[in-house]
C-alpha cells in the first residue's frame, strides 16, 4: 500500500483529529498512514491507524498586537501575521522538517488539517497533497487576498503584500515558485472541505462543493427531550459565574467537557449536573436535549443545525463568533459575549431559549432546510475525491 502522511500544525481541541481520523478510516485499505500532530493530547483518537509523534507547530505570538492596541484579528492572513508567517526561519525550520519526513517515509499523499507549511513543503516535493477541515480553516487558495470576516474587526496590523514577500524569502529554496498572494500557501491538489454553505465564508471562491460536517456519528432530528446538553472545554469552564450558572438552571443538565478536570466534575456531579465521561452519540443528544449550550465550536453547532436544536452560546475566539453570528441571523441561536457573563444573566438567557417556541420552530425549519446537505456520504465522496489526485479507481 501507499504511504500517506497525516499533518496538523497550529489550532486546539479534538475536531483536528478526529477529522484527520475520519479520512484515514476512509482511506484505510489502500494507505498506511504516518502522522504528526503539533499536540499531541489527543493522539489516541488514532490509535489502530497510526501512532502519531510531535511535529512542528505554528508558535502563537500577540507581541506585536498588544503593541499596537492588540485589535481582533480582522482577516485569516492577520492570524498567520501571529502564527510565524512573518518569520522566515520558523517557515524554514518547519518546511525543512516535513520534506525531511516525507523523504524518509517515502509518501505519496499529504493529508493536512491546518497545516499550510506541511502543504507548501509536499507542492515543493511534487507530491499529492489534500488540505482538509471546516470552511472557515481551509482557505481556498484562488484569492487574490484574505477577505475581512466579521464587519466589527477590521483593523488589520499587517501588510499582506508583504507578508507575502516575506514568506516567498523562506520557501524559495524548497522548491516552491513565488507566491503571488497568501492564500496560495493553501494550494494542493484537492481541498476537501466538511461543511454547511451557510457557514463557509469562503463559499464563494469554491470551485467544488462541501462534504458534510464532522458531527461524530450519524444524528437524527430532535424529540421532545427535556434536558440541556453543555459542552464546553476546561478553559471555558474556568469562568466561575459561568460553573455556578450551569449548576443552578433548574432542568436536567447533561454536560461533556473534554478531559475534564476532576476536582471541577466532582463538584458539578455532587451538584446535580450529569457529567459525561466520554463523547456522547448525537443521536442520543437530539434524542434527550431540549436547547445546546456551548462555545459555538463548528461541530456542536452543526450538531444543533442538523437536529433542530436550538442554542446558547458564548464563542471564545474569532471562527466561533463568526459561527455564532451565522447562527444568530438565522434565529437559532443566543450568542453571549464572554465579557458579560454573570450567574444571573446567563441563567435567565438559558432558561428563556429553553421555553422559546418560536426559536425551537425556528430550528426544526432549518434542520430541515439542510437535510440534503447531511445526506451525502461523507465516506464515499472522501475516497472518490483521493481517488481523483491519486489517479486510481475507487
């Protein structure tokens, strides 16, 4: 078989991996996969496919930001102004590690998740690569420049024309022709991008359509469930208005937070909060749930979108609040600004979701609405479109 070379550089949380799982799984009997992961936390997603090792990873740093009045990031290339894209000896040591593994591996796919340097430094070696993830992490690479995303941030600290110079003084000895905008770091050979139209923001410049969403199993339209089903990660839950208001709604709370810490799940427990120890089924979460509360992470409200749900949210980052902005306009979801939460308001804005009718109607029609976007089989389109780099039949 093949050798294909899982990757993911920058970004946190388990949707990384458990993307790159789900293609590897659709791949498994014409691929042995080698991977690196610049967290390695939850390699164990993998196991049975590859054992993953540490790669490289795309430093944060907001020095600059903070030095200029540190203003939300307005466009994608301002986050990869942060992430080291205007420091050609991380682009240098990083591309040099990946050709480095691709020549000792002997691959013959990249498949990457948030992983530019992993795709510049296969387009250097001629070889296929795939850039995978959600819409909003998978630029298309046909843009002349990084669009602004969300009207109310739109103060850009970098010269994009010259980040591109930049980081064309880094890759030219890799193999790699100039670039003549950023978003050509996002070239491959195919983009196989899981999302809804209507949260891409790059739906536009697409020239293929979008798979469905990564919803962690198969889901089901919402019944009358009565519970509140949380998710949210360890630092959300370090808001302790945000702890006391969950423990206090009054309905049954049903709540995931991955690798929770234990001292805060035996609080929540012995408070009456039913905390889950490992994912739950989305079936069983629009089968039990009544409204979603969460940080407006891409797969949960997806989650919600394609059972009905309606939702409360408090994003915690840029690609959540543009998630969260979506969903608002469509009347199906609260957003909470982090900076606001208090025990009170929280709890009054949870419980009048919970008891709106109209919001619920209001998601019951859109779930309907992109019921055809979930029907596509996400496994089958995966292996048609490796299929079609690699010159091969299915």
């Amino acid at each position: 078989m093949l050798g294909a070379l899982l990757a993911w550089e920058h970004g946190e949380g388990m949707g990384h991996v458990t993307t790159l799982k789900a293609v590897a799984e659709a791949l498994s009997d014409r691929f042995t996969f080698d991977t690196a992961l610049c967290d390695l936390t939850h390699g164990n997603v993998l196991a049975g496919l590859c054992t993953p090792v540490q790669g490289p990873w795309l430093p944060m740093s907001e020095d600059y930001r903070i030095s200029q009045g540190n203003p939300r990031r307005a466009t994608w290339g301002e986050f990869l102004g942060d992430v080291g894209f205007r420091q050609p000896e991380i682009l240098r040591e990083s591309i040099t590690w990946w050709q480095g593994v691709m020549r000792e591996c002997e691959i013959s796919l990249v498949i990457g998740d948030c992983a530019p340097c992993a795709l510049m430094a296969a387009r250097g070696l001629e070889i296929p690569s795939i850039a995978i993830s959600t819409g909003y992490l998978t630029p298309p690479p046909n843009m002349d420049r990084f669009p602004v995303l969300l009207p109310q941030y739109s103060t850009c600290i970098y010269d994009e024309a010259e980040t591109v110079q930049i980081v064309n003084s880094a890759v030219a000895e890799f193999g790699l022709p100039p670039l003549k905008g950023l978003p050509e770091i996002y070239a491959s050979s195919d983009q196989i991008v899981f999302s809804l139209d209507i949260l891409d923001p790059y739906s536009a410049f697409r020239d293929r359509p979008p798979l469905p969403p990564m919803l962690g199993g198969d889901t089901e339209p919402a019944a009358e469930g009565d519970e509140i089903f949380v998710y949210f990660s360890n630092d959300d839950m370090k808001n302790p208005e945000l702890v006391e208001a969950i423990c206090t709604l009054g309905p049954a709370v049903r709540l995931f937070v991955p690798q929770i810490d234990l001292a805060l799940a035996a609080e929540l427990i012995w408070r009456g909060v039913h905390v889950e120890a490992d994912p739950v089924a989305p079936a069983l979460i629009a089968r039990r749930s009544r409204i979603l509360v969460n940080a407006a992470q891409y797969g949960m409200t997806c989650l919600g979108f394609a059972a009905g749900l309606p939702q409360v949210a408090v994003p915690r980052d840029l690609e959540k609040q543009y998630n969260a902005s979506v969903a608002a306009s469509r009347g199906v979801m609260c957003p909470i600004d982090r900076q606001d939460i208090t025990v009170e308001g929280f709890r009054s804005i949870v419980l009048d979701a919970y008891e709106d009718a109209a919001m619920t109607r209001r998601a019951r029609d859109l779930a309907e609405d992109l019921r055809p976007q979930f029907e596509v089989n996400q496994r089958k389109m995966i292996r048609r479109r490796v299929a079609a780099v690699m010159d091969y039949r299915v």
